[in-house]
C-alpha cells in the first residue's frame, strides 16, 4: 500500500495554517517532492507534477499580481484544475480571496506560511520524506550512544536489551527495541525510530516490558537518530575469530547506505555497556582522524626499521 500523509497531519505537525478548504483536509499527499508552478503560471503548460505539493512564494505572487484581474484568475483556475493535494502560500503572503474561492470550488485547501519560501521548502519536504520514505524493520536495540546512532543486533537471547538497561542508566537514550524501521532522508542518511504500538518500551528476559520514559524520564528516550554504526553481538564459542587491530572495516548494506558494523563477542564477565560506549567513542575518534590501529601501526613500523638499523 503507498503511504500517504494528509493535508491535516501536515498543519497538524508543522507551522502552516489551512485558510480555505477545510473540508478537504483529508486529501492525500503521495509524494515528498514540492513544486513551484512558477513555469506553469507563466505558460508551460508540457509538464506539471499534479501530486505534488504547490509552493507560492513573493517570486510567483509578484508575477501573478502584474496580471490583470480576469487574466489572474485563469492563472489560478490553471493551476487548481490540475487538482494538487494542497497549495502552500509561503512568507505569510495574504492568500488572495480569489484563488481561495477557486480552491474551494475545486476541492484544493490553500494553505498559508509564515516563514521565508526557502525554509517552508525545507519544512515541507524534511517532513514529508521522513512520512513518506520507504521503510525497513530491522531486529536489534537502537540506542543514542554519546549522541552517536548506534545499533545493537546479534541472535535473540544474546543480551541485547539487557545492555540496553544499562546503557539507559549511565545516561544514554533508548531509541527503539526489538523493531527498528529504518528510512532514507538522502543518499548518505538512514534515520531510525521506533513503531508507534513499541515507543518507549524494553523487553527483558523475567521482567517482561519496562517503560523508560516511565522509569527513567524524557531525557532517557529519543523519538528518531541518524543510524550511524551498528554492534553486532556474537556469542563467543571459541570457534569463530575476531579481529584483534581493527584494521579490517566491517559494514551492512542497508538501502544503498553502507553502515559500519563492529562484530562483538559476548561472553560471561564482559562488561558489554562499557565495551559499546568504548567502540562508540573510538568510532568518533576515527570520524575526526584520531586512528589508534594506524598509530600503532606506525609506531610498530618505526620499531621494526629501527631493530634492523642497529
């Protein structure tokens, strides 16, 4: 089924305000892009993306107010007859009476905005892709580690949530457990969050579900986090080896988004919350150019070299 956000969760969630059309608020916008009719207005007529939002911004205003009445309201009749989801009038332009009697004739809500045209593109289209976009369940713990996204996966029973817990209690936020739909916002970006039904809770193995905001409060929970390294939990059973440097990078293919991945054995006596925080603050360090494999490495070199010197 293609997803779909209407004309009522858009000035519901963001800062626009329905002037005319009320009563086709549950129109259907089906894609992310929005479109300025500037091209159409002044005539093209080959090309107009009808289920797209339509931005009016100071630019096509200024081009429709030098027309003269009769030829203006054909320009607005044009662009409704098409039959857009919605059109938005940006910088807090008074939407002309006009156009709202034509939108209303032809079921298309006016929609008016107070910020710069710029921003309230950025606006529309940040939100409607992050409604929008093709999703992806993946099975793991998603948690904000040290404001880094980080992903906790391995084979159920490995210890996932348990981590978790403690990672919460040293003062990082739960993101989502169990099911994290993951979604991209560009070509480098992959954004994840909880389900609605599983926001906010954690299952532990004799405990059952636990709500963190509950327990914790807001600052332990975080709605949505750019994915950013993945720890995959292994059970060590002494078969299977690690590396040792970390000279060897690991990723997952999710989307067209490569993700770096780090593979974790488990085994008893290992502080798993301290080992996580540890690979996700020397993944940031590696993101700034502050390499400890590299150093060594280097330093290893110049011992070598030295040794047959002498």
């Amino acid at each position: 089924m293609k997803r779909y956000v209407t004309v009522q969760e858009l000035t519901n969630t963001l800062d626009v305000d329905l002037i005319y059309g009320e009563e086709f608020a549950s129109n259907k916008i089906t894609s992310s892009e929005v479109s300025r009719p500037g091209l159409f207005l002044a005539g093209f007529n080959d090309f107009f993306p009808d289920e797209r939002l339509q931005l009016i911004g100071r630019t096509e205003i200024s081009y429709l107010n030098s027309l003269s009445a009769p030829d203006r309201l054909k320009q607005y009749k044009r662009v409704c007859r098409e039959n857009p989801p919605a059109i938005v009038i940006a910088r807090g332009i008074e939407v002309p009476a006009d156009l709202g009697l034509v939108g209303q004739a032809m079921q298309v809500p006016i929609l008016s905005a107070r910020s710069k045209t710029s921003r309230v593109l950025a606006n529309l289209t940040n939100f409607l892709e992050g409604k929008l976009a093709e999703r992806f369940s993946k099975h793991g713990v998603f948690l904000e580690v040290f404001g880094m996204g980080v992903l906790l996966t391995g084979t159920s029973g490995v210890g996932k949530s348990e981590t978790a817990l403690e990672l919460i209690q040293r003062g990082h936020r739960l993101v989502a457990d169990d099911r994290v739909e993951l979604y991209m916002v560009d070509e480098l970006t992959l954004i994840g969050e909880a389900p609605e039904i599983l926001q906010n809770l954690l299952e532990i193995r004799g405990l059952g579900i636990v709500d963190i905001m509950s327990l914790y409060g807001v600052s332990a929970i975080k709605r949505s986090k750019q994915l950013e390294l993945i720890i995959d939990m292994v059970i060590d059973d002494g078969q299977i080896e690690y590396e040792r440097l970390g000279s060897q990078s690991q990723f997952d293919r999710i989307f067209d988004v490569q993700v770096p991945k780090i593979r974790i054995p488990v085994k008893t006596g290992r502080n798993l919350a301290a080992i996580i925080e540890a690979a996700a603050m020397n993944f940031r360090a590696q993101q700034m150019g502050f390499d400890a494999t590299e150093t060594f490495n280097k330093k290893l070199d110049a011992l070598i070299q030295s040794n047959r010197e002498a």
